[in-house]
C-alpha cells in the first residue's frame, strides 16, 4: 500500500496545515455543524482540481506554470501573467508560511508551555529546513505519512467520543445555510481546502513519481483517497469544536476548552500534537511549491539539490519565521492568510481549467463536457465568494 501513495499525501498534508484547524475551530465554535455543507463542497471541488492538476503534470511532465507559459504566445500577456502568478504564489507563500510556522508554534506552546514566540519559530522553521535539505522525495513521503497520521487520529478520535447529534450533523452537511456572518468563515473554509498553490505543487510532483499515461489511473486513486481522508480530518475537527462552549476563539486554549470533560489536562496535549503536525506538513509544502513555481517561471529545469531551487524555499521559509518576530498572533496571520488564498483561487483555476481543455497540450486526455461543467461551477462559486469576502472586509455587504 505505501509503495503506491504518491504526490497526494503531500496535498493532503499542504491543506490540513494550521489554517485548517483554525478555520474548522472558528466554524465549529461560530456556526456548530451548520457549515459542514462549505467544507463537504470544498473537499469535492478538490478532488476535482487536483485531478486536473495531476493528470496535466503527467500528460505533459512539466509544471503548470511552465504549462501556461508555453501556451500563452503574445510576450506581453505571458510576461504579465507569469509575473502575476510568480508575485502572487512567493508573496502569498510566504504569509502562508508565517502561518504555518505560527500553528506549529501554538501547538508547542500547548505541549511545553508558552515561552518567547521567537524560540518555537526557530525549531519549526530548522526541523522544515533540515527535511527540505534533505531533498529526497521518498524521505518527505514517509515523514508525511507519519505526521498525517498521528493529527488526524488525534482529531477523529475526538469528534468521535464527543458524541454528535446525527441528526443535525447530516442536516449542517447536506442544507446550505448562509448568513451574513458566516461568509468570511465559508471563503476561509474554502480556502484553506483548496489551496491555490497545491494546483502548481501537485504538478510538478506528480512527473516524479510518474512517467506514463498509464499511470493516470493510479494517480486518480491516490489523489482522490489522500484528499477525501483529509476532508474527514477537516469535518472531525468542525464536529469536534461544535462541543466547544466558548463563542470565542483566541488562542490554542480556547481550542482544548470543549476537549477537557474528555481528556481532563490533557486535553491540551490532543490539540498540541494535531497543530504540531499539521505546522511542520505545511511549514514544508509551502516552500516547496513556491520554488516550484518560479522553476518553472524561470524555466530553470532545476532539482531538489539545485542551489537555484533552494534559494526559493530558503527565502520563503525565513520571511515565515522572519514575519513572527514581529508579534502578531498566529490566529490572525493564519485567517488573513485563508481568506486571502480564498481570493486567488479562481484566478488560478481558470488557468488551469484552460490548460486542460487545450488539445495542443492534453490530447486525448483533456477534460470532459462534465469535469468542464463542475470545474466552471466551482470558479463561478469561488468568484461570488472572493467578491463578498471583499465586500465584507470594505464594509460594504
């Protein structure tokens, strides 16, 4: 079985980062299981995405940047486009990372005990850096496997044992309800499942482990098998926090708040331990898929242990470390950081959704009239809900 997992363990691990815990714990606390529907929708349109990505990197064994780079042919529109999603992904990455970085922090502070913020920083940006330096594929898998595994046990467990009303749960996941609060909390759902940059990571990842069209149906599999299991994580972490009393969240306490007539004191510990996996997974995906874009912006044709490559990751993982010295709470950096991916996701979506269909590229393997429709349906819905977020921050909606 492990010999046949593949790139999307690695997705899986990108977005059940930090982010996920916070945004599934606001939406728990916030809403109980009524936005359940947001995150059932947005674990589909993964799927769906993230197939178009990995089909696209095996079919033409390149990057998707490299992709649209090659397909767009006026010098000025490539150069501008290009320019954008390389601004777009480094910049964004890195307040991603600060993220990252911070919810590995919280997760420490729940496990030993708060000291300065700065020190927990530095032990997961150099635990990040030595298995990024490492450079080797097989070592990252099995690291991912590991730590997947034990935050999302911690986090099944619990929505387990809390005993949810079935009843009301089925109804949060199957009736859309939106109110004029929860938008900012629906876009932070979607956007911290399907992550902008996966879509270039995935890509890229996928023509190292796999050379030939029939390999697509084994990427298929691992794809959707790796993200649906994370997807039950993001529901069990919404389930397990619509327990919590508290109308508030604020810091990684408040999240164990609802866990302690279960586990007592060491409530903390079950929280600590999920944030710390989920921190260190993410903390290493976003470098990496930041050096995989400008690789293939670039068109550098670099590796792992290509100097060019790492200069990339190096420089997103210190601007993550770097952003924390500076005091923010990692709770505010990370729903900054959702809502903002949230609002870069249909731009890059359309891309790929263009690419795919392109015969010059694909072939015989371009999309169907059914995977076009639901990927339009998903951009149009991630457009209306960008626009809204906007609006909402403005005070305008």
């Amino acid at each position: 079985m492990f010999k046949k997992i593949g790139p999307g363990v690695l997705i899986a691990a990108a977005f059940i980062g930090p982010g996920t815990v916070t945004a599934c714990t606001l939406a728990g606390v916030g809403f109980g299981f009524s936005l359940l529907w947001a995150m059932l929708l947005s674990i589909i349109a993964t799927v769906v995405l993230q197939e178009m990505s990995a089909r696209l990197g095996i079919i033409t064994q390149k990057g998707l940047a490299s992709v649209i780079k090659e397909e767009l042919r006026t010098p000025w529109i490539r150069n501008t486009i290009i320019g954008v999603i390389l601004g777009a992904i480094v910049i964004g990455n890195a307040a991603y990372e600060a993220g990252n970085i911070g919810g590995g922090t919280l997760g420490l502070e729940a496990i030993f005990g708060e000291v300065h913020s700065g020190y927990y920083a530095w032990i997961i940006g150099g635990l990040a850096f030595i298995l990024l330096y490492i450079g080797n594929y097989k070592v990252l898998e099995k690291v991912f496997v590991l730590l997947v595994l034990i935050m999302s046990l911690s986090f099944v467990i619990t929505a387990i044992i809390t005993k949810p009303n079935l009843l009301e749960l089925a109804k949060g996941m199957f009736v859309p309800t939106v109110s004029e609060d929860s938008i900012l909390t629906i876009v932070a759902l979607v956007g911290t499942t399907i992550v902008p940059y996966n879509l270039f990571l995935h890509a890229s990842l996928v023509s190292e482990k796999w050379k030939s069209v029939n390999d697509l149906k084994a990427a298929k599999t691992d794809t959707v098998v790796s993200i649906v299991l994370g997807g039950m994580v993001s529901i069990s972490i919404i389930i397990t926090a619509a327990a919590i009393n508290n109308s508030q969240v604020a810091n990684v306490m408040d999240m164990a708040e609802g866990l302690k007539p279960l586990y007592g004191s060491g409530a903390k510990y079950f929280i600590g331990i999920g944030l710390f996996a989920a921190g260190v997974t993410s903390a290493i995906t976003a470098p990496l898929a930041a050096a995989y874009v400008a690789n293939s912006c670039f068109g550098w044709k670099a590796d792992f242990k290509n100097w060019k490559f790492r200069s990339v990751w190096m420089l997103i993982l210190g601007l993550g470390v770097f952003f924390l010295t500076f005091n923010i709470r990692p709770i505010e950096i990370i729903k900054f950081a959702q809502i903002a991916n949230g609002i870069l996701l249909p731009v890059i979506a359309i891309f790929l959704l263009w690419v795919v269909n392109r015969i010059s590229v694909m072939g015989v393997y371009k999309n169907t009239r059914v995977q076009n429709i639901i990927g339009l349906t998903i951009i149009l819905l991630s457009v209306i809900l960008g626009a809204k977020s906007i609006f909402k921050v403005l005070g305008l909606f």
